[in-house]
C-alpha cells in the first residue's frame, strides 16, 4: 500500500513500483484468482465483476509486455483486430 502511495506521490523508487504494480495486479485485480463464482443469478453477477476485474490486470500485463515497435508514433497502442462478421443465412 505504502508503495502505491509513493507511485501517486511521484517519488517511488524502482522497486516500489514494481511493488505497487504487482499489487495492483494480484491484489486488487486478483489478476491470478479463478473468476467464476458459482451461485445462480447472484453467482453471475459475481463471475462478471471478477472478470472485469480479472480483464484488468491482463490489460496491464499486456501493456507491460508490448514491445516499443508495436505502439504508433502518437503513443497509441495499436489497434485490436477487427471481429469477423457472422456468416449471412438465408431463410
């Protein structure tokens, strides 16, 4: 916690930061916890906050693992690939 602090006051040392995201990650995130929380209507709602906060801590390991060839000029990561559409059936 104390190492979050730091890292919002601007002065947390390498391993502070390194401390404060990995609590970010695991702790608050709960990056590394199974999402799905079995107990009907109530049980869903719980898997979708843990999978939003699970789909978090992934962005942030993606950011972190991204390589500085892949993000354009203006600083943006790049775009996610389009869906493929569904196939049209005819009735």
């Amino acid at each position: 916690m104390f190492a979050l602090q730091a890292v919002a006051n601007g002065n947390a040392s390498s391993g502070q930061q390194q401390r404060a995201i990995a609590f970010i990650r695991n702790a608050i995130c709960e990056g590394e916890r199974l999402s799905f929380m079995p107990g009907g209507e109530d049980g869903r709602r719980a898997t979708d906050f843990a999978e939003g906060k699970r789909f978090v801590s992934v962005q942030i390991r993606r950011f972190l693992n991204m390589r500085p060839t892949t993000v354009k000029t203006n600083g943006a990561p790049p775009a996610m690939p389009a869906p493929v559409p569904a196939p049209e059936t005819s009735t």
